[in-house]
C-alpha cells in the first residue's frame, strides 16, 4: 500500500468533518427547496376590493383603519351593490365528519345506518332548506391548516415560517378578522384551536381540547351545554360550534364504528336544535340566519386523517336556512373546494373577501335562494358577486405577473399563449368586457339572453382556471435548490464513502468476505432488499406504507432462513445425523418460534379488537383487573433485564466493561422505572399536563445521557482491547463486535422506551420484540464473519422497524414532541429531535472510528477532537432545521398530546402522513447515506441506531 | 463444468430409477394443465358469471377444484415406482396431499402478512388450496412420502430429469410469483384488483405458467443433450 492513501489522524478529522460539513449544507439547501416561501399578500382586504384591481385605491386603504366598524359596514354594503343576505352565522364545525355521511358518494346515497341516524339533516336536505357540497380539502387533513383554509381561502404550505414564526396566531387576511372589522360579536365553543389561531377575537368562548382522544361524550357535551344560553341571546353575530367527538370515535373505532351512529344522533339533534330556533329568532328579531355545518376533514376507514385519500379530504360543506333553495343541486356537480367556503361566506355576510383566497364564489348558493332575494340577485348580484371573485383573484394573479397590471398585454384569442397568469389576464379582460357592454345596453339586458349567460360563462371559465392555477402554484419546488442540495448530500456521502474505502484497504475486507461461501439466497435477498427499499425511496405511496414492506421482508427472511434450516437437516452423513439432527432441530425450532411471534405480532396490530378479546393474555388482564396488571408490568421489566443482561454477558468483550455497561443500563432503568410507575399511578389518579411533562422530560434525557456514556465506555474499552500490532482480520472481527455492542445497547433502550409509552395490555408484546431481537439469525449461520454479522443487523434493523410499525421521523417527532409540547420552549424540542435524527452519523462515525482506534491509540486526544466537532456540527445541523421546522411542529402538537394521554401511539399514523414531506427529507439523508451502505455493507448500522423510538399501537375500546 | 458434468453423470445413475418423461408428454401435461386453469376461469365467469375481482373466494374455489382434478389425474400418470404403487394409490396421495398443502402454504402467507380477520378466513382458505395444487399437489402425487425427493426438490432446488422439473419449476414459479404479487397490496393506488388475495392470485398463476413453459424448454434441452451423449 502506498504511503499516499494511508489515513494520517488529522487527514481522517479533516476529510469527515468536511464530509458533515458538506452535507450539512447539502440539507439546508433541500430544505430551503422544500418548503419555499410562497409571495402572499399581506394586509386585510379592505374598500379597495370593490374596486378593479387596477383602479387607483390607495386613499381607501387609509380610510379602513380609522372608520367605525359600523360605517365601515354601511360602506361596504353601498359599494358592493351586495347587501348582505344574512345577519346572523352559526358556524358548526363537526370535526372529521365525511361528507358521504350526509350526502352519499357518486349520486349514491349514504349508507342507511347514517342515514337513519341523520333524520332531521335528511329532511332538511329533502325539503330544500338546506344545500349540501362535497367541500375537497387540500392535504394536510388536520385540524388546524383546514380551519385555516376555511377562514382564509388560502391553501398554506407546510410550512409558512416568514409569516408565522414560532406563534399560532393567524395572521394572515381572514374572514374572522374581517367580521371583527365590521364589528360583529363573536362566540365560540369547541375546540380550542380557534382559540389559538384567533386569541382575543371571541367575546365569549369555552374551549375544550382534543386532549382526551378516547372521550367522546364529554368533549360535545361540553359545548352543547351552552347552546340554550347560546341560541337565545340575541348579542353574537358569528357563533362558532366546533365538534370533536365525531373525530374522536373515528379514531378509536374506524368509519364504522358502533359508535357513530349515535354519534351522528347527537349531531342531528344539535343540527335541529339550532335550526328550530333560527326559525323562531326569524319571527323575533327580524335577523336572517344562516347555519353553515362543515367539517374540516374526512376520515380513512381506520378513522384516520392526514393524508390525500378521497377519504380523508371528502369533508362537508351545508348550508341550511329557514328559507327553501329553489332547486337541489346533482350529487355530481357538487363537488367544490374547501377554500371555497371563505368567499362564499365572505360575499353571503358583505364583508370583503380575504386577500390571499383562491376559492372560487359558490354561485349555486346564492343563485338557488328563493323569492323575496331570486329577481334581484339573478339580474345584478349574480354577476356582480362573480365580478368581485375575480377582482380578488385577479390582485392575487398579479403578485405573479412580471409587469403590472392586467391591461398591457396584447391578447389575441388563440394566439396559443400558454397557461399561465397572461392567459387568465386575457380571459378576465374579455369577461370584464362582455360584462361593459352588457351594462351599456341598459334598456335591452336581460337575465335569459345569451349575452347573459356568456358573461357568466366567461367569468366561471376565468375563476375556475385561475383558482386550479393559483392552488396548484402553492405546491411547486424550486428544481435549483433542491438538486444542489441532493448534489452537496451525495457529494458528502463520496467523502465519507472514499473514507470507508480508505479503512477496507487497510482491514481488507476482501479477504473477509471470501471467508463466508457466496452466493447464498439470503444474503442476495438482503442487497435486493436494500436496494428495492432504496429505491421505495423515490414513491410516496411506498413510503407511505413502508411498515408492510418492512414486515414483509423481514418475514420473507426469515422464510427464506428456514428454507435454509431445513436444507441442513438431512444433508450429512448417516454418521453425524443424529447430533446434527438434534441441533438443526433446535435451531428449526427457533425459526418456528420467530415465525410464530411474527404471526402474533402482526394478528394484534392488524386487528386489535379482535385479539383484544380473544387472545390469553388479554384476556387474563381484563379478567383479573387492573391492579396486577401493575404487577404484570413489573414482570415484564425484570424479564427484560434478564434477558438484557445475558444477551450482553455473551457478546465477547472485556468483563468490566460489560459490568460497566451494565451498570449503565441498570441505572438507567433504576431511573426510569419508578417514574413510570408513579406515571402509570398517576394516569390512573387523574392528569397532570405538567407533571406528566416533567416525567417524560426526565425519561429522555436520562435515556440521552445514559445512551451517550455508555457508548463512549464502549468504545473506549474496545480500543484499549486491542494491540496496535494486531491483524487486519483481528481488528476487522473487534469492531463487527463492536458494532454488535452498539446495536444490542440501543435496542435494549429502545424497549425500555417503549415500555414508558405503550399501553399496558401492549406491554407483553415489548418481551416478545425482544425475544424476537434476541434471537437473530447468527444463531442460525453460526459463524463469525462479516456476512453473519451483517444478516443480524438487518434483522434487528427489522425488527424494530416492524415494532415501530411507521417512519423513523414520525416516531421522533411524537416521541420528542412529548417533550416539547408541555414546555413553552419548542425550540429546545425541535434540536432535540433533529439531533436524534442526525444521530445516524454519530453512530457511523462512531463506529468508523472503533473500528480504527488502533490507530489513534496513540494519540487519544485527536478521537476526542473528533468526536467533540462532529457533536458540534450536529447540534448546529440540528438547529437550523429546527427553525425550518419549527412550524411544523405546531401543526402536530395537538396530536402529541393526544398521544401522551392514550399512551398508545395510534395517533402516529396521523402525524406521519402529515408530515410525509419532511419524512421524504429526512429519510433522504439515510438513503442517500445507504447507498453509501450498499458499497460497504456493514456500515447500515447507523441505521439501526437511528431508532429509539415506539410502535403505534391501535387498541380499540376497553 | 468438468465437475458438473461429472456430477450429473453421477446424479443421473444414482437416480436411475427416476423417470425421464419425454418432452412430448411434459409439454402434453403442461397444455393439460394449463387448459384446466383457463377452463376453470372459464367456467366461473361463464356459468357462474363469477370474476375473481369481485367475488374471489368463489371463483378461487371453483378454479382450485378443477385445476386439482386436472393435476391429480395427469401427474399421477408420471408417479415413481410405477410397480409398486397403482395409480389409485397416487391419485389418494395427491388427494391428500391437497390440505396438506393447503395448510403450508396458508402459514406461509400469514406470515407474509396476509389478514387474519374472519371475514378473509373463507378468501384464505381457498387461496392456499389453489396454491396446494400448484406447488404440493404434483410434487406428492409422484413422490409420495418419500423424504429425499422432497427435500432436493423444495429445499435444494436441484432437479434432475424432466419429471423433476414438471414439478419444480412450475412450484417455484407460483410461489415466486405469489410472493411478487403481494408487492402491490399495501400501495395507495386504491384498486379493487389489489386486495387479499387477488393480486397475489394473479402472480401466482403468472409464476406458474412461466415456471411450465421454462419447465418444458429445459426438459427439451436436457433430452436433447441426452440424446447427444448418447449418440
């Protein structure tokens, strides 16, 4: 070997930590791609939005802020030539109700359950007092960027930073505002979101929190029990009812749940009680009323949401009055978008429609009212409410336009000008145009010619195409910035890659491979596996469902293992057949017992209630009461030491360094325990958000710090295990030991974290998993080369994956979140979280570094220097991303709560489908980090120390 | 090459007694089996207007019920010791064969993954018996219990002579092919063709006619070589 590619010690720091560096970089660069900043307007739409856009209005806007609100009223209604068709608005947000629920999918009707369940919202649909649209949300499905659609029209990105940094307030032009503008009263109750996302607009409010995710009764009934009070006072204008319940039996027991026809029974009667009384306040007050019931999102099968499904975007868009719609409008042409609320209510009320918006008008709404407002709205307001959409839409398209202005561009029809802010300008100016002449001829206009209705037409052709354009134009990436990004990723993966190759020409791994026979099924499973995973990369929907993919192959494995088992059985002389026969059974009867594990494994996670009430264990829990399942727990956890202690007492290091390790671990579980104990006490006292908090923060951060020291005592150790003069093969087989080491301590702490967050009937799976680990499949290949040492770690890589069931990312950030979500500090859970996510390289490094301590030996101090800046340059990753992502994590905090409270992780699913981005993100860094891995097997290790995390586990009832 | 010429010399007579069946008869069996597949389908979607999309537990079980007789009554023919055992006697052993199988292979595909619910019990069920006729069914027909060929066939996967390949490959390529097919299951393309177990059934059907026609070529090439080192 020549002198030049030898690895010098500060050769070796330089060329890793320029690696980090670069790849640092690389990411920030993808991020900044990934999530743009997208132009928004700023302000509140205000007189102006009466106006063309291109007429001059800046003196209106000085106007607007120091008017009156009920001028401010007045003149709007004088300017619009609209006059507010309603005064009054109950706005009844059902949570996560479908809206094939109410209104049936394809022209079908809805399921008759449901139906039934539903009388009144049915006859009030049957009568034509009430108007009925499939309102599409964009994803993501949650809660709060729905109710921010909702008020605002707009469709946000996942990530609003530059508008919205680190506050849940709303800021941006919305209805809400809008209405308290003008001076309107307002209530809300329900769920405290609104609460957050507009603080101190409501005059009265009584927020409840989705905090309790199995509560499903309590939750409404803490908002009907007002509604009395509520209904009869006549000092609100805007009374906001948000339902959770509905959402909630979604996620306990699916779409179908036994639950939810009472659910919708209970909907129903509110639904009546509000509308009876908007009946009568009619004959009192004189008021006009409008009961407006959406829901903010679907829901899958399971109950979940988050996703683009139809499923989970088919939310309810119902209009019901006390006056009748004159025609009910066809199931298939109902379908609008939910953006499209904020402009309808917007032009409904007379108030200006927010700034940003990019729904279009719901003409039907308006047009379809009957008598006493028919003539009148169908002669001027029809067009002039369409002309005010457009105006609005068209101040939007110019934030997109190079010159200002709409009137500059020559716009010959069919010229062939493609899509784009241009073509939309010209198919304004030719609706504005047939608008211009058909108010000119006063005498001879009419609502039935065909001039009428092509200036319609028109004005629909240019809404609708601008809307697709201006929703879909909040989705685009920068190509630029993200193909730097991925450039400056793979840049670093070739250093670190060149690194390995650098040590195998030292260890020559060459020879250690021809150790092994080749060409085994298994082991080109495994690289076709990677590969295949790696390639899952590239789709969502393989990403979506990787747990399966995951699953599947590591039973395929283990299939293909037995396969292999069997092989041995008679495949030796008649001499040794005995013994061998003995042995292999014995080995076969490991297979069978992981492959019965995984059919167990996968029976309770597919269908939980069912097992619930049929499987022993469960059984004998809920038969024998809650008090020994206390004991059950204890159990579990001794069990788990045992286990721990003697798996780790047969790994060959050093004895005390194994005691010292141990110690460690023990410590750590002497920590930890007790407080999930009194956790688990005080889950069944009653809650104590801080307290809780307290407890979690605790856990981690020991689980941290215990995690960190042992690995550097491991190690440490295992340098000082090794002479400088050893072998390369020596070296080569201490750190597939070593690596084993790490791989065993982090999965031991990943069962020890599981065991503070799964449910208590989940408990017994967490010894399974562990038995699951435990028996790897080195037992099956016996010998001690690489190739073994390879197959173990795929498979406890997984195995975790497969108790983990989701996303690396989704895990970490519930799991951190837990953390975040009750200290004011998210930013301090937000480098958390990204640290643990970074915590791959650590470990690679980690382990690169073992691997040629022998080296370093000598000069301990440069290993340190090392391992301090690569930590550094982590935390400083971390926090960058942290601001990015910062946002984010507001979106999932609800659900995290929620998570902490059930302690099952059910909810996961859900935070993982939203943040589907950033998991693509992220992974992105181990993927690409994998390639690497493929070129040098054994470092998919880190990958195995990415995960410290929990599985979800659904549990229905009980 | 030396070795393994030296070694199918010695495979060929230490197994002298296996039968060799010509190319003529293999590509027969395969036609007859492969017609019985189509027939079945067939008849389910002519006669019972059943299509395997919609209601695939019948249709499976109709396809499974014919291609058995088919398989059983054809493979029999092919069976070992042709003296001491009658065709009677390998026609019951298929027959047994069947569930046998058809319990393999079910375990098999839950460990995969496939869904444990009653409401797929019945689905399963006749999955596992059509997977039965196409990987256990021939391979017990003509081997009965005899230990050493099951073992070269299904765990070494070392055929030798065209009997053993009219067997092997068309059982490797059902289950490779099943095991492809499971691949579009849990995707978001919300078909209806990607539920348990109609995917994996048309992998597995795919598989299992690759596996006869790659099994018809190869015996073709082995006669003639054969009949190359003979002359």
């Amino acid at each position: 070997m020549s002198k030049n590619h030898s690895l010098t010690c500060a050769k070796l720091t330089l060329f890793t930590v320029s690696a980090v560096m670069i790849q640092i970089i690389g990411l920030f660069l993808f991020i900044m791609g990934f999530f743009p900043v997208k132009p928004t307007l700023s302000g509140i739409s205000g007189l102006e939005s009466f106006y063309p856009p291109d007429s001059d209005s800046t003196d209106y806007a000085q106007n607007t802020s120091t008017l009156p609100p009920e001028k401010l009223k007045s003149l709007y209604q004088e300017l619009s030539g609209v006059p507010p068709l309603f005064d009054r608005l109950i706005l009844m947000v059902i949570d996560g109700l479908p809206a094939e629920f109410v209104l049936g999918k394809d022209g079908k009707p809805p399921p008759k359950a449901f139906m039934e369940a539903m009388p009144y919202t049915q006859s009030l649909l049957a009568r034509g007092l009430a108007i009925g649209y499939h309102a599409k949300a964009a994803p993501p499905t949650v809660t709060m960027p729905r109710l921010k659609a909702m008020v605002s029209g707009a469709i946000g990105g996942f990530l609003d930073v530059a508008s919205n940094f680190n506050t849940q307030a709303f800021l941006d032009d919305n209805l809400i505002a809008q209405f308290l503008k003008i001076g309107w009263k307002m209530v809300m109750l329900g769920d405290e979101t609104w609460l957050k996302l507009f603080p101190n607009m409501f005059s009265r409010h009584d927020g409840v929190s989705s905090f309790f995710v199995k509560d499903t009764i309590q939750v409404d009934y803490n908002v009907s029990r007002h509604l009395t009070n509520e209904l009869s006072s006549p000092d609100w204008d805007l009374l906001i009812l948000h339902y959770l319940g509905l959402d909630h039996v979604g996620h306990i027991g699916g779409r179908n749940s036994i639950l939810m026809a009472p659910k919708l029974m209970e909907m129903d009667e509110v639904i009546k009680r509000i509308h009876s009384s908007i009946t009568k306040t009619q004959e009192i007050y004189q008021g006009r009323t409008l009961l407006m019931i959406v829901s903010d999102h679907g829901m899958t099968e399971a109950g979940n949401h988050g996703g683009s499904s139809y499923e989970e975007t088919d939310s309810l868009a119902l209009f019901a009055t006390e006056q009748k719609y004159i025609y009910i409008v066809h199931h298939d042409k109902s379908w609008k978008k939910q953006v499209d609320i904020a402009s309808t209510l917007a032009l409904l009320f007379g108030v200006p429609i927010p700034k940003n918006n990019v729904g279009t008008v719901m003409a039907e709404v308006f047009a379809s009212l009957e008598e006493k407002h028919k003539i009148w709205i169908l002669t001027i307001d029809m067009l002039m409410i369409l002309e005010l959409n457009s105006w609005q839409l068209l101040r939007l398209l110019q934030t997109h336009l190079t010159e200002s202005g709409c009137g500059r561009f020559a716009c010959e029809s069919g010229s062939g000008i493609e899509d784009g802010p241009e073509k939309f300008c010209c198919s304004y100016l030719d609706a504005a145009a047939l608008h211009e002449s058909w108010k000119s001829k006063k005498s001879s206009r009419s609502i039935h010619g065909d001039d009428y209705r092509s200036i319609v037409l028109a004005y629909h052709d240019f809404l609708r195409t601008t809307s697709k354009w201006l929703s879909s134009r909040s989705t685009d990436k920068p190509v630029g910035l993200l193909a730097s990004g991925i450039a400056a990723m793979l840049l670093s993966c070739l250093g670190l890659m060149s690194l390995v190759f650098l040590f195998g020409q030292e260890v020559d791994f060459k020879k250690s491979l021809h150790l092994s026979h080749k060409g085994h099924l298994d082991e080109i499973f495994i690289v076709a596996t990677i590969f295949v995973l790696i390639l899952g990369m590239g789709s969502s929907s393989m990403i979506e469902e990787e747990q399966y993919i995951w699953h599947f192959m590591t039973s395929s494995m283990y299939l293909i293992l037995l396969r292999r088992t069997i092989q041995t059985i008679t495949s030796c002389s008649h001499l040794a057949y005995y013994i061998i026969g003995i042995l292999s059974l014995h080995l076969l009867s490991l297979v069978l017992v992981v492959i019965i594990y995984c059919i167990y494994v996968i029976g309770w996670f597919q269908n939980p209630s069912w097992l619930l009430h049929y499987t022993f264990i469960s059984h004998v829990q809920i038969m024998i009461g809650k008090a020994f399942i206390f004991l059950f727990e204890l159990d579990y956890c001794i069990l788990f030491y045992l286990l721990f202690i003697v798996e780790f007492m047969a790994t060959s290091i050093r004895r005390s360094n194994q005691l010292s390790v141990s110690f460690q671990v023990y410590n750590c579980s002497h920590f930890v325990l007790p407080s999930l104990f009194v956790y688990q006490h005080r889950r069944k006292m009653g809650l104590s958000p801080r307290y809780l908090s307290t407890i979690a923060r605790n856990f981690f951060t020991i689980l941290n710090f215990h995690l960190i020291f042992s690995l550097l005592i491991l190690t440490i150790s295992f340098s000082s295990n090794i002479h400088v003069t050893s072998a390369a093969h020596l070296k080569f087989l201490k750190f597939n030991k070593s690596s084993k080491m790490v791989a065993t301590l982090y999965h031991a702490i990943g069962v020890i974290s599981m065991l503070g967050y799964s449910q208590s009937l989940n408990t017994h799976l967490l010894i399974f998993i562990y038995i699951f680990l435990v028996s790897n499949p080195s037992y099956f290949c016996g010998t001690d080369n690489q190739v073994t040492n390879f197959i173990d770690l795929l498979m406890k890589l997984t195995g975790t994956r497969m108790r983990r069931g989701t996303n690396p990312l989704a895990s970490y950030i519930v799991i951190d979140n837990l953390i975040s979500c009750f200290s004011k500090t998210s930013i301090l859970g937000g480098i958390y979280d990204n640290r643990k996510t970074f915590v791959s390289y650590i470990i690679i490094l980690i382990n690169l570094y073992s691997m040629t301590f022998c080296r370093l030996l000598n000069n301990i101090w440069w290993y340190l220097a090392y391992f301090v800046s690569v930590e550094i340059l982590n935390h400083l990753a971390a926090i960058y991303c942290t601001f990015l992502l910062l946002n984010y994590h507001n979106v999932c905090k609800m659900y995290v709560k929620i998570c902490v409270v059930c302690e099952n992780m059910c909810m996961c699913e859900n935070v993982y489908s939203v943040c589907k981005m950033c998991v693509v993100l992220c992974e992105n860094v181990c993927s690409v980090c994998e390639i690497c891995v493929v070129c040098v097997k054994y470092v998919k290790i880190c990958v195995v120390c990415k995960i410290l995390c929990v599985k979800y586990v659904k549990i229905c009832g009980v | 090459m030396q070795q393994q010429v030296q070694q199918s010399k010695a495979s060929e007579t230490k197994y002298a007694a296996v039968s060799f069946a010509s190319p003529l008869k293999v590509l027969l069996l395969h036609l007859t089996c492969g017609l019985g597949l189509v027939s079945g389908f067939w008849l389910a979607l002519n006669y019972y207007s059943l299509t395997l999309v919609d209601n695939s537990a019948q249709t499976l079980g109709i396809v499974w019920a014919l291609e058995a007789a088919v398989v059983i009554l054809v493979y029999s023919l092919f069976r070992h010791n042709p003296d001491q055992c009658s065709y009677v006697k390998a026609i019951a052993r298929g027959l047994l064969g069947l569930p046998v199988g058809a319990v393999v292979n079910a375990l098999g595909a839950i460990v995969l993954g496939a869904p444990l619910g009653i409401q797929h019990f019945k689905k399963t069920v006749h999955w596992s018996l059509l997977m039965s006729v196409f990987t256990f069914v021939p391979a017990a027909s003509v081997f009965g219990s005899s230990w050493t060929d099951w073992h070269r066939i299904f765990a070494h996967t070392k055929p030798i002579g065209s009997t053993d390949f009219m067997i092997c490959l068309p059982a490797h390529g059902a289950v490779i092919g099943a095991w492809f097919g499971a691949w579009p299951m849990p995707l978001d393309w919300e078909r209806p063709w990607q539920e348990w177990p109609i995917c994996v059934t048309y992998g597995a059907i795919l598989g299992y006619l690759v596996g006869m026609v790659v099994s018809f070529g190869l015996s073709a090439f082995h006669n003639r070589r054969l009949q190359v080192k003979r002359d």
